[in-house]
C-alpha cells in the first residue's frame, strides 16, 4: 500500500485568492497578460437529439451518410470563479478534482508517442501513486495532446462533458486487464486525467471545471462514444442552475490537474469539464497547447 504523500504547496505569491478580474501584467506568455479572477463566459452544454434518439459520437469519420454526432448544443453564460490561490482547499474526495504545483518532467517536447510513454508516462504514474489516497496500482491506458492550430490533430473542446461513465470505466477494466478483471472489479478502480499546459502559463482557451459536489445525477447523460472496433461511453452534461463551476488562471508548466472521470466507490466523484473562451484573452494570445494522460486507478 502507498501512502500518500503531501499535496505540494502553493507557492506564497499565490496564497491570496483573485477575487477580482484582472490581466496579470506580472505574467505573460509571449507577451500576452495572463487573465485571472473570476470571469463569465459561455459554456456549451448538452442538449438531446430532437428525434428522441440514443445520443451517439463518433470518435473518427463516421459511416457514409451519418452525421459525427447526432445531439445538440445548449449554451449558457456562466460564472467561473478562480482556483489560484486556494488550490488547497479542492480535492478529489469532495470535489473530484486537486491541484498540484512544482511537478518538474524530464520529457520537453511531447512530439514523440513513444518517448512520452517511455518518460513521462512514469512521472504520472508515480503522481499519482504519491498523491491519491488509497491508490496501489496504476495503468496509464491513453493519452491526448491538444494544439490551437489549424493544422493541429486534436484541439481544445469546447463542450461540457465527462470522459467516462461508470459503464465505460468497469468497460475499460475489462478491456486492459481481462486476466484479472473479476479481482479488481471486486476493488475499488477510478479513472483519473492528469492535465497539464504544454506552452504555459495558460492564456487562452483555458480549462473550466464544475464542483462536482454541485453536479445531480439527472445532469448527466450517457452518450455512446463510437470506435471503429468498439462502443463506450461518455457523459453530455445538462445545464442547471446550481453548478459551481472553476479554472486555474494561467497554468504553467510545472502545475498538474487531477480530473476524476469515475469512481466505483462513489458515483458522484465525477467532474465535467470543458475548454471556454475567455473574454479578457488578449489578441494575438498564444494558443493552448495541453496533454492529459488518462488512467485506471486501483485502491
């Protein structure tokens, strides 16, 4: 069993909330301000398929005469309060997100697959071997890089949702460890994202979050996520009056998020999320360049 070890402390130039909007002339991304503080901004929502049908999406090109997905979208001007300088007080037991500065990599510049699975993969697992408590094993299962530009494969999405449900985190044991998938079904199993900027600090397109304290069962939808060689699962998020939702203005490099998709042990540790627009982006800004590393976590 690991134990877990302390949170990293907030550095003291951080310890006092922005309680109002400002642009962070202190810290810049080529020369662009940081916005921090609390901000409104549209959020983009799931709404239902007008025929009534079972939503669905499809991870690649869908089949000849199909649309990629057959849902709506509902958008909602909504108030996003700053994480910076209270990271201490979120966590993944009441929130299902925490926070973590002064994380160094040894990997630079992600444009390998490979190498990142060879060196920072590693470092992710040990975080989170270190930093969740209970947590005794690890499988990193996949990970995804996003880039503001045109020519980018996968860029920031701008759409409320979850990545997993519990159908699809039991699904995801079954499918990476079919060998010991009715021992460690018996256990606790969560599925956990590590995100992180590539190009920080974060001054466009950054990363929003809903409490997930304040999100009901009844804001979730279940939306089938189409493979060519398989189906799983992932969440649309309704809007309500309610949702408390956050960012943590201008993440840098060094600085990780935890995003539980799913815990068997607790079905509402689970955090929508989603990439928004923020208004006080200045033009010209740097794009957002991100990866989040996806894995099971045992324990």
């Amino acid at each position: 069993m690991t134990t877990a070890a302390p949170i990293q402390p907030t550095p003291a130039h951080q310890l006092r909330p922005f309680l109002s909007s400002i642009l962070d002339d202190a810290t810049k991304n080529q020369g662009s301000p940081v916005p921090r503080g609390p901000v409104r901004s549209n959020l983009i929502f799931y709404a239902p398929p007008t025929d009534g049908a079972a939503p669905y999406n499809y991870v690649h090109d869908p089949p000849a005469g199909q649309p990629k997905n057959n849902f709506g979208s509902n958008v909602q001007a909504i108030n996003i309060n700053d994480v910076r300088g209270r990271e201490s007080q979120f966590t993944l037991s009441n929130n299902a997100f925490q926070v973590l500065s002064g994380i160094e990599s040894e990997e630079k510049d992600f444009a390998d697959d490979e190498h990142i699975k060879r060196v920072y993969y590693p470092e992710v697992e040990k975080l989170l071997l270190n930093n969740v408590p209970g947590a005794n094993r690890v499988l990193l299962f996949d990970h995804t890089i996003r880039r503001s530009n045109p020519n980018a494969s996968r860029g920031p999405v701008q759409r409320v949702h979850i990545d997993q449900t519990p159908k699809s985190a039991e699904a995801r044991v079954r499918h990476h460890l079919p060998d010991e998938v009715e021992e460690l079904l018996k256990g606790r199993y969560r599925i956990i994202n590590v995100w992180r900027p590539l190009n920080g600090p974060v001054v466009a397109s950054p990363l929003a979050i809903a409490d997930s304290s304040s999100v009901r069962d009844e804001d979730l939808v279940g939306v089938e996520h189409r493979y060519p060689d398989r189906t799983g699962e992932t969440a649309g998020v309704k809007h309500r009056d309610g949702q408390v939702w956050y960012y943590w203005s201008g993440m840098k490099n060094d600085e990780r998020m935890f995003l539980q998709c799913s815990d068997s042990e607790n079905f509402s540790g689970r955090v929508p999320h989603t990439a928004f627009v923020d208004p006080r982006t200045p033009e010209g800004a740097p794009g957002r360049e991100s990866i989040e590393v996806r894995a099971l976590v045992f324990g």
